[in-house]
C-alpha cells in the first residue's frame, strides 16, 4: 500500500481542478491517500528580503513534510494565460527555497483541466519541466479539456476521456508498486 498526497495547484474555493483530484483519488483503493485544500494555505509571494526576515511558515514546512512522507503524488494544476497560477508558481518557489530536492524521488501524477478546449496544456506542460528539477518523477500526465462539458456531480463523463485518464491512472499506481 502506498501514500499518496493529492492536491490542486490552485487556491480558488471554487477550483474545477480541485474537483478532479478528488474524483481522481476516489478511484484509488488499497492506498494511503491524503487530499488536501489549498485553498486553505495562504503564503506570502515569495521574497528573498522576507525568506530572510521571517523564514518558512509552519504551513510551508508542513506542506514539504507531507509531500516527502507521500510514495506518490497526484497534482492537478490550473492555468492562468497559458501557464500554472501565480499561486501554485509561489509554492513551488517556497518549497524550493526550504528544500531544492523536495520532491525527490516521489512519483507524480500531473493533471490539468480547464473550462477550455486546450484543457490547461500551457500550464501542465510547463510544471511537468519544471518537477524533475526538484527531484520529481513525473510518472504521467492527464489533461481534460472543457471541463463543464466533460465533468458532472459523478465524474468524467466523455467515454474517450474517461479511459485515458484510467490508463494514466493505473500507470500512476502500477509505478507505485
């Protein structure tokens, strides 16, 4: 049985990538899986004048402990203008700062969604570049396009969309074990 942390890189209360990564670790038995809410984690935009006059948050440090206690991390991050938000971008910077190989040697599972037909490539494509950096494996990745056509109240509802995030999925797990 593995551990798995799951989270969105999003701090919107409303986040529809949020949504699918808890449809995403409801389809997860057997493992360990802890979901967080980003939504509830409030960082300051990262400065080097502030890194030095206040250090890391207790959140901050929690947040690097959860991710490197976790075999496996399953990560839906949205897009603002074709890249990952500020919010998820500041994070990374953050964690980055309190540990440079934060993520090593965790497997990832990378998402995006958005309301468009591109499904938040821009941005999925630039962290799944930017994760090995910091010590990740970037397992596989999934992204869902126009995602109040392809999702509902039971999950994804496109059957082409429904297997290949089922395919990226059962490789995520597979590689876990």
């Amino acid at each position: 049985m593995a551990t798995i942390l799951a989270f969105a890189g999003s701090n919107s209360s409303a986040s529809i990538n949020f949504k699918l990564v808890q449809h995403t670790v409801s389809k997860m038995e057997e493992h360990q899986v802890r979901l967080l809410d980003m939504s509830g984690y409030a960082f300051p935009m990262f400065s080097e004048d502030l890194e030095k006059s206040e250090g890391y948050s207790n959140s901050l440090v929690e947040l690097k402990d959860e991710i490197q206690k976790a075999d496996g991390l399953v990560l839906s991050v949205n897009e603002h203008n074709s890249n990952p938000s500020a919010f998820f971008k500041n994070v990374l910077d953050w964690l980055s700062r309190l540990d440079r190989d934060f993520l090593q040697q965790t497997k990832v599972f990378l998402m995006s969604t958005s309301p468009g037909k591109r499904g938040g490539i821009g941005a999925l494509g630039t962290v799944e570049g930017m994760l090995p950096r910091f010590g990740g494996d970037v397992v596989c990745t999934y992204s869902l396009p126009s995602f109040y056509q392809n999702f509902d109240e039971n999950g994804i509802v496109d059957a082409d969309e429904k297997a290949s995030h089922k395919a990226a999925l059962n490789q995520f797990l597979e590689s876990l074990s």
